[in-house]
C-alpha cells in the first residue's frame, strides 16, 4: 500500500497537470473563436492610373544624316599580360616544411 503522503502529493501532481491541461485547451478555445470571429478584409488594390492627356508629340525625335557621335573611343575588354598569364596563379600559402608533407601513395 502507499504511504498517506505519497498518496496526496501524487493527487496534488495530478490537479495541478489536469489544471494545466485544461488552461491550455481553453487558450486554444478562445484563440480559434478570436480568428474564427474576424472577418477578414480584403486588400484595396491600387486605383486605375489616369493617362495623360494626349499630346502631340508622339513621334520618336528624326534622326539627322552626319549628326555627332562621341568623340571618346569605346572601351576595350580587358586583357591580360601574357607574361603575368604564362605564370598562373600564385600560391596563397607558402609549402609545407617536408615533415608535415606525406609520403607518395604507391598503385597496389
């Protein structure tokens, strides 16, 4: 049999938790009626633009025979020296001392 004591605190655990239990449905409860009630609103899209009054000049700018072109010459794409290119890319840390360099793997 248990002891009177162990007996009251098992009950008392077991309020408390059926207490829990029962704030936590009933959190629940009243947050699905909350959303369940709102009704929700449609978003407003944003009103038709209104044109501009029509205007005359419609047509693109005429283009004129020996009109003037920029001066500066266009840019070139970018080439490398080919000395800096024969070298490649340069090591970004230096060798490992020989100590810490494995030995070769051998073909089996």
């Amino acid at each position: 049999m248990m002891c009177p004591d162990r007996k009251r605190a098992l009950t008392k655990e077991l309020l408390l938790s059926l207490a829990l239990v029962s704030a936590g449905l009933l959190i629940c409860a009243i947050s699905l009626s909350e959303l369940k009630a709102e009704h929700p609103k449609m978003a407003e899209g944003t009103p038709p633009l209104q044109s501009s009054p029509p205007s005359d000049n419609n047509a693109p700018a005429e283009s004129k025979p020996g009109g003037t072109r920029p001066t500066t010459p266009a840019p070139e794409p970018a080439r490398p020296n080919p000395q800096v290119q024969k070298e490649g890319a340069k090591a970004v840390l230096p060798p490992a001392p020989a100590e810490k360099v494995a030995p070769p793997i051998k073909d089996k």
